[in-house]
C-alpha cells in the first residue's frame, strides 16, 4: 500500500464529518504538518513508509512541541487517520502510535495535576504488616502479592485455575490471567490477558495444592473480608479502596502506568486520579520527578 500526501488531503475533504472548519483544524491540520516534516516537503513521497516508525514519527512531534497537551493533541491526529483511513491501520503499528497518545495524557496529568492529596498508604508498608502478621507464605499475603500486579475491583471470588472455559482463567503453565468477565468496565475494554510475573507465578504454584480456585472469597464478602484481613494486620481504617489507592500511589514509568491501567480496567488518567500522597518522602512525586518522567517519557523507547 502507498498513499501521496494528496490522498490524505482528500480523505480529509471528503470525510462524511467535515461540516465545520474545526475537522480539518483538528485532524488534518497536525498530520499534515507532521507528515510535511517526514517527507521534507517531497509531495510525492510514500506516506505510509514515512509512519512505519512509530518512534521517530514521535520523536519530531516531541522535538517540535514541549507542551505536553500539544503532543497529546498530535498522537490523537494521527490515531484518528491510522483508524479511520482504509486498510492504513493494517500496514503500521496502530497499538504503538496508541501507546505513544496514552503516555502523553499521562505525562500531561502529571504535569499539570496540582490538587492536594490526602495522605495514604505506602504499598510496601501494606505488605510488610500483612507479612508479620499471617506469615510470608500465608493465602493473606499471596492475595496482596497478587494485588499488586492485578488491582481489578472486586473480581477475586471466581478466578479459577487451569479451566480454560471459565470466565476467569489462570493458566499456571503460562502465568497468563484471562479475564473475559469483570466489573464495571468490561463492555469499554472487552477481554484482558495478563502476564504474573514469574516470582508470583511460582508462590502461587507453591500455595496451590488441590484447589480449583485461586481465591476463596464469595461474591458478596469478599470486600469485608479483605478488610478485615488489612484491619487485623494493623493496617488502619484497611478497605480494598486503600489497596488501591496504594498501589497507585506507588512512582513508576509512563509505559508503566499505561500497563496498570490496562490491568485495573480503566483510563490511564485515571490511575492519576486514584493517587495519594503518602507519609513517607520518597513516595511523594517532587517537581524534579516529574521533570525526570516528562525527559524519559521523550527520551525513551516505549
């Protein structure tokens, strides 16, 4: 597939929403420019070879531009002419131009966010009493290990192990969680594969025994007796809401965040939105932090 410059102004003039003067400003306008730049003015130039980078393609947009809304404002441009434009999105990496507009809404929130937090919880401190008090290898603890690295709501009570038919699924041969069913956000964001990390994966295998579930909690206590697993370790006022506020509180990359957001089922500025601060200095994101995310946010390879 080859496409002129000359065809994507087309697409943009012919498009069944161009009925006001803001379309083109919103869409065509960015690409255009962007593409102008990929091709150094050559007109005749192959459209697609010049998007099949994702990362240089994103490297002019965030040479060009520092604000962290313009950049967003880019990426969203050029997701909507790789959606929207016939068979493009089968020639390029659409989830990585996807992924590059989820790291700049996040580093756009990060940057502007300037809300007062109220204080948390530190994960590690979490872990630790859960650990003190029902033993490192204990079911308690393996759910807060768990939690860590899969922060659904409250989806705990039915994960069944190796039934590839059940609607929650851990394959204890791949460490893949599949979730086909799930509260909420199910309908927006469909089926969700993921990956434990090995370390999990092997303490789960080490507590499994004879058991078909992963977790012994019913549907309708599974939140109260999550508290009172927290509330009797000494963590106060513990509820599944400190769990996850905890967990995103913690400092991590852009990509991440975006992969927190994947697992927990919702927007990555909404991770943003679930953060506290925390009584420990090193968990508060200073302003040099945020600077720091912002330069490897652009220097880095997603």
């Amino acid at each position: 597939m080859k496409l002129s410059i000359n065809q994507v102004e087309n697409f943009y003039e012919n498009h069944p929403n161009n009925t006001t003067k803001n379309f083109k400003k919103n869409h065509q306008g960015p690409v255009l420019r962007i593409l102008n730049s990929c091709l150094e003015g050559k007109g005749d130039g192959d459209v697609v070879t010049c998007m099949k980078d994702p990362d240089a393609v994103a490297k002019k947009i965030m040479d060009k531009y520092d604000n962290p809304n313009t950049q967003k404002f880019y990426f969203q441009a050029l997701l909507f002419l790789i959606d929207e434009y016939p068979h493009l999105k089968n020639q390029l990496n659409r989830e990585r131009y996807f992924n590059f507009w989820q790291g700049s809404k996040i580093v756009k929130q990060e940057h502007d966010e300037d809300k007062p937090k109220i204080d948390g919880v530190d994960y590690d401190d979490i872990k630790e009493k859960v650990y003190k008090k029902y033993g490192a290898n204990s079911p308690e603890a393996l759910f807060i290990d768990f939690y860590e690295e899969v922060p659904l709501r409250l989806d705990y009570h039915d994960i069944r192990i190796d039934m590839p038919e059940a609607s929650k699924n851990l394959n204890t041969t791949t460490g893949i969680l599949t979730l086909k069913d799930y509260n909420k956000t199910k309908d927006k964001y469909g089926d969700k594969n993921i990956t434990l990390s090995s370390g999990l994966l092997n303490k789960i295998k080490n507590e499994l025994g004879e058991k078909t579930y992963l977790f012994y909690f019913s549907k309708t206590t599974q939140g109260q007796k999550i508290g009172k697993i927290l509330k009797e370790a000494g963590v106060e006022n513990g509820t599944m809401n400190t769990l996850r506020h905890s967990v995103h509180s913690k400092i991590m990359s852009t990509e991440d965040r975006v992969e927190m957001a994947r697992r927990s089922g919702h927007a990555p500025t909404t991770s943003l939105s679930y953060r506290r601060t925390t009584p420990t200095p090193t968990a508060d994101l200073t302003d040099d932090e945020i600077s720091d995310m912002i330069k490897d946010y652009r220097a880095r390879k997603m």
